[in-house]
C-alpha cells in the first residue's frame, strides 16, 4: 500500500520502458570497458532527461568560435538550428568568439537563452586558429562563462543541429565519437604516434577515437581538459612540433588518459559524406561539407 493504482502504473509502465530500452540497440556498443554509457538514440529517454535536468536548475553553455569566413560562412545556421535543437526548454548561453563581433548575426532567441560575444585575436595560420581555442577556453572557463554556467559543451562552428540534442548528452565530461573512425580497429586509428608529442598515444594505447567538434563536461571537468591540452599545445610548440590533428589530437591523448563520463554515438555528430548506415538512426549535427580549397588558403 501507499502507493496509489496510477503511480503503480506509472512505474510499472516506465520500468517497462527502462526494460525494453535497455534491449533496443544490441546493433551498437552501448558501454564502455571503464562504465560509461555511450548513448545511441533509443538508449534514453529524452523526457527524463529533461526532468532531471529541470530540476538542477541549470545553465548550459555552448561555446563557438567563427574566425573569418567561419563566421559569414557558418555561424548563422550554427545558431538558428541550435535554437531549435540545442538543450531546447533550459537556460542556454551561446559564447562566441570572434575577431569581429559586429558582424555576428542577430538571431531571434527563445526565453531563457542569451548569446554573448567575446573578441578573439585573429590567429595567421588556420592551425593555430583551430588550437588557441583550447586557451581562449581555459581562459573563459575560468571567467564569466564559468561561474554563469553549470556544463558546457564546445563545438566547431562548421555543422548545424538537425534534430534534438538535449540534456541526455550532460555529464561530468563527454567525448564524441568521431563519424569516420567509430568502427574502425584501434591500430587504425589517427592519433598522434610521434613519441615525443604531448599528445602521443602508443600502440596499443587509446580507447576511441573521438572528434574534437563536440566535446563538454563540467565546468570544473572543462577547465582540467582545456588546461591539459593548451599546456601539452604549448610544450610542443617550444619543441617545434605540431600534433596530426592539432587541438583533437591533444584531447585525444587526454580523454586516454582520464576517461569521459558519457561516450556520444556518432548520430551526435555525423557526416553526410559517409553515407547510409543501418545504426545512424537521428542524426542531431550534420557536418558541413569539407570546402578545404576555398578555407584553407
Ligand atoms: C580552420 C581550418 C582551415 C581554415 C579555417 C579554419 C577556421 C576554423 C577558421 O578560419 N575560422 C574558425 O573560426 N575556425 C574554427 O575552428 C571554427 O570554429 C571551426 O569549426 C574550428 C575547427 O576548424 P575546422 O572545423 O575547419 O576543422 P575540422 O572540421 O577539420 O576539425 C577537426 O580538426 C580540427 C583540428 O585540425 C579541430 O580539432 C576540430 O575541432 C575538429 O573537428
Ligand atoms: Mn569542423
């Protein structure tokens, strides 16, 4: 007794449903070796999440950086689709980072959502654009953005939000797994295999590889991966080396060595360019095609 016909139903029913989800993807690896979920759609439910986090009371941070034709190119559609996918019924606050902060859009936001824009030095190489974000971040993190935000996620500007990407995605640290590299084995996988790079991994090290497009966490989280990677970019710098993949191999390295909370699917983050995959069921970032001639002059 005590509990009323409806609200044993209700538990029944959604017991039921924990049950049946727990069974919905045998297609896909849904937990890794150290325990941590990797959440492919039909693995949570959206409605839960979203209660959870209603009630911590959270403000969520997104973070974007468009330098030069990034921002004309991309940032607008970054941004309108995030308004419609993005954490949609939280407190949401978009960071961006820009040498030109009078040419951001305007975009209409929902209640509880705000947009601030922070000005960036524009860096000569697109390399060194792409890696500095690691300290502009640690220095944001450290700043405003860290004490008006409980998590935060920091994406590349170049993709847009096709469907919900929600609060089922919070943890203490997330990493993404990569579109192009999810199924491949681990001798394949593209990390940095110089030894004398911070961000070396040995054969026979490394557990995914994750793309450096999303990747979030905590604020305390956060500023540990942001410190750890602008300190290991800059140890390298002074030895005049540059990692494979710059920014992403160094959060390679890190996520190896403290491993992530929560693990996305690449259903997260996809690249139209792969094509159909029976296990890519709800895209919720589509990449934006690879337009390196006309970007990386
Ligand atoms: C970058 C490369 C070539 C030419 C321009 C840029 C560029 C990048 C730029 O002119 N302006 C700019 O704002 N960015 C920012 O850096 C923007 O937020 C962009 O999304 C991010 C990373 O550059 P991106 O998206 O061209 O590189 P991807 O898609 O190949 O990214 C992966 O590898 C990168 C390192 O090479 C990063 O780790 C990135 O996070 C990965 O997704
Ligand atoms: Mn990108």
């Amino acid at each position: 007794m005590g509990v009323c016909p409806s609200a044993r139903m209700a538990m029944l029913r959604d017991n039921f449903t924990g049950l049946l989800r727990l069974w919905d993807r045998p297609d896909v690896l849904t937990c890794t070796s150290w325990g941590a979920p990797i959440i492919w759609d039909g693995t949570f439910d959206p409605a839960v999440a979203q209660q959870e986090a209603l009630q911590q009371n959270l403000t969520i941070g997104l973070t974007v950086f468009a330098v030069g034709r990034y921002l004309e190119k991309y940032l607008a559609r970054f941004l309108e689709t995030a308004e419609q996918h993005f954490m949609v019924g939280q407190r949401v606050v978009y960071y961006v980072f820009t040498e030109l902060p009078a040419a951001v859009p305007r975009v209409a936001l929902g209640p509880g959502r705000g947009l601030r824009v922070e000005r960036v030095v524009r860096e000569r190489r697109w390399q060194d654009v792409s890696m500095q974000r690691m300290r502009t971040l640690h220095e944001a993190l450290h700043g405003r953005l860290g004490r008006e935000a409980h998590f935060v996620f920091c994406m590349d500007v170049d993709q847009h939000f096709r469907s919900s990407f929600g609060p089922e995605a919070l943890a203490e640290s997330v990493a993404q797994l990569h579109a192009w590299h999810y199924h491949r084995p681990r001798w394949l996988l593209p990390y940095e295999r110089d030894a004398r790079s911070a961000a070396a991994v040995a054969p026979g090290e490394g557990d995914f590889y994750y793309h450096a497009a999303v990747f979030g966490g905590s604020v305390a989280a956060l500023r540990g991966l942001t410190g750890h990677c602008a300190r290991a970019l800059q140890r390298d710098r002074e030895r005049g080396l540059e990692a494979r993949w710059h920014d992403e191999s160094h959060l390679n390295k890190f996520f190896w060595l403290h491993k992530p909370a929560k693990v996305l699917s690449p259903e997260f983050c996809w690249s139209p360019d792969i094509g159909w995959r029976a296990e890519i069921r709800r895209p919720r970032l589509l990449w934006a095609p690879k337009e390196y001639a006309l970007v990386r002059d």
